[in-house]
C-alpha cells in the first residue's frame, strides 16, 4: 500500500522567501508527526497532530514556522522568511498507534 | 522522555549475530522501549518495540534486561543493507525524541 508522502522532494529557496512543505500521511492515520535533520545531525521534533489538533508544538523553532492539519490528513509545515540554518530535511511520520511510526521519505530544504 | 545511552559506531561481519546495547537506566514503569533505523538518506523505519518482556519480529529481537535498565537489539544475521543508524527511544507518550543512535557498519 502507499506509503507516506512528502513533496516536493527537494526545495532551494533564497533567504527570505516563505516555503511549504507537504505531508500526505498513510490513509487511516489520526496522527502525524514533523522532524527535521540537518546534515550529519539527529531528528530534531517539531511538531505532532492527534486528528487535525496539535497538542504539542513545543519543539517548533521560532514563530517562523507554524503548521498545519486538514480533514485529519494532509499537514502543511510553513516557514516564513527562511533563514540559511532552517537548510535540512524535513521528515514526516504518521501512525495510527503511538507504537509504530511510518516515516516519509522527506523534503531536502536548501536556502541560499 | 527518560535519556538512552548508546555506542556511536559498531561494526559487524555479514552472516554475523549483531548485538546493538541501550542502556536507560532512568527509565520509567510506563515507558516503552523503541528501536528505529535509518539507512543513508532515508527516513527512519521502524524495527521494534516492547515494554517488559522480550519480542521478536522479522526484523530483529529485543532482549529486555529483568530491571528493564538496559535493552538489546538483536540482529540474528546482519546483512550489508543493515547498515544504517539505530535508535533507541525511550517513549510513553506520543512524542519520540530520537537521540544520535549507533551507527552501525556491516562488512563483506
């Protein structure tokens, strides 16, 4: 069956510009989750959303980034005025339980 | 979430056992046990998970110590597309905070 689906694959931005990143979860999946990576490093928690509710956005970075759910599907990441260090892939999950996270292959985000 | 300790790097031969340690000794009577992987430029895939008692997938198996302080992820014959970065994740909520994992290398 499908997976998790993310688009664009790869994003370059010039600094300043908005951005948004799209996260198509697994049919079924009341919640969805937003990482990111930068390069050589871990997977930084941004977000997460139970149904089209985020009850947690404590690991968001600034208020430049916000997010968002519709229909209990498909979630937007949007980051204003981009800056060079928010360069990384942004990775999202979803799952119907909280034991088992299905990954999307990612958005590579570069901003020159 | 309760902190894991994990090896940075181990390395294994193909066709051999590999033994991957997390220790967690802060860890909590709710929290689950989580182990994710993720190969060079994918995004992390799930390989198992328990609370008390050991489990096995087709995947892996994860060996709980009895005081639950540290866990083991077994890979019973590794394979050259094992090679990735393993997670271990202490979680009882929904929220899975990834640590920098054990990267793992697997020889010809």
């Amino acid at each position: 069956g499908a997976g998790v689906s993310q688009s664009p694959s790869n994003k370059v931005t010039e600094k300043g510009k908005d951005v948004e990143l799209r996260c198509d979860p697994i049919s079924g999946h009341t919640a969805l989750y937003w990482y990111r990576q930068s390069l050589g490093q871990g997977l930084e928690f941004l977000i997460y959303f139970q149904g089209n509710s985020a009850p947690d956005k404590s690991g968001l970075p600034s208020d430049r980034f916000s997010a968002e759910r519709t229909g209990g599907s498909v979630s937007t990441l949007t980051i204003q005025r981009t800056q060079q260090e928010d360069s990384a892939v942004y990775l999202c999950a979803s799952s119907l339980s909280a034991l088992e996270r299905f990954f999307g292959p990612g958005t590579r985000l570069t901003v020159l | 979430d309760a902190k894991t300790t994990q090896p940075n790097s181990m390395e294994s031969n193909e066709e051999e056992p590999v033994h991957l340690p997390c220790n967690h000794s802060t860890i909590s009577g709710t929290d689950y046990i989580h182990w994710y992987r993720q190969l060079p430029s994918q995004g992390p895939e799930y390989v198992i998970h328990g609370l008390t008692s050991n489990v096995n997938n087709r995947m892996a198996s994860l060996a709980i110590a009895e005081d639950r302080k540290s866990s083991t992820l077994i890979l019973h014959r590794a394979t050259l597309r094992d090679a990735a970065v393993y997670y271990c994740i202490l979680s009882n909520t929904d929220k899975l905070i990834f640590g920098t994992g054990t990267r793992l290398q697997v020889f010809p």
